[in-house]
C-alpha cells in the first residue's frame, strides 16, 4: 500500500500540482484520509525522503522538495522504469532486440516531437 502512497504523490509532484515547497498533509491526516496506517504512510514519506521528492523538517512537518530539477528527474525515471517493463515483456515474448528497436522507432514516428523551449 505504500507504494501507492509513494506513486499518488510522486505523480501529483511530476504533474506539477504539488509545487515545490508545498506543504503535505501530516502523516495522521493522510492515514485517516486514506484510511492507512500511520506505519504505512510514515514508510511511504520515508521513501519519498530517500528518493528526494520530500524533505521533512521537524516540528514544521513534510514538503515538497526545492530541487531545481526534481521533476525533470522523476520524468525521467518514469521513462526508464516504463523502458524497462517493456524490455522485460519483450524478453517474455522472445523479441530480438533489433525488433524492439524497430517497434520503439514506430511509435516515435507516430508522435509528434515536442518542441524545446
């Protein structure tokens, strides 16, 4: 269950509804709201520490992070982490590298590149 907890939040910071430096729920209000146990969302807050997403400051409570490239950075391993499951899928089907690379290459020529700006 926490890794749900760890994902909700993590997903809400790369989409940039949790802002950087803003304030999360306690521990006690999101383990009453999700009905959860303190243990629970305490592990999930941890992680979210260790992993950098949160900072927590004693007697002030939990907050999102300030990193400057801290949604780059979760977007980016959101990428690898979906590269990876398709790899191990294509390895379950027996998918020669060369046609993963020709399936990868399709579905790049069927979206649009995004524009830097």
């Amino acid at each position: 269950m926490y890794v749900q907890i760890v994902e909700q939040i993590t997903s809400k910071v790369v989409l940039g509804d949790w802002p950087a430096d803003m304030a999360l729920p306690s521990i006690r209000e999101l383990a009453a709201s999700t009905q959860v146990s303190v243990i629970t969302v305490k592990r999930a807050y941890t992680e979210l520490e260790l992993a950098g997403v949160i900072v927590t400051q004693a007697g002030r409570g939990s907050f999102v992070s300030t990193q400057p490239d801290l949604q780059q950075r979760l977007k980016h391993q959101q990428l690898m982490d979906h590269l990876s499951l398709a790899v191990d899928v294509a390895r379950q089907l027996q998918v020669t590298d060369e046609q993963v690379l020709d399936l990868l290459q399709q579905q790049l020529n069927q979206q649009p590149e995004l524009k830097q700006t």
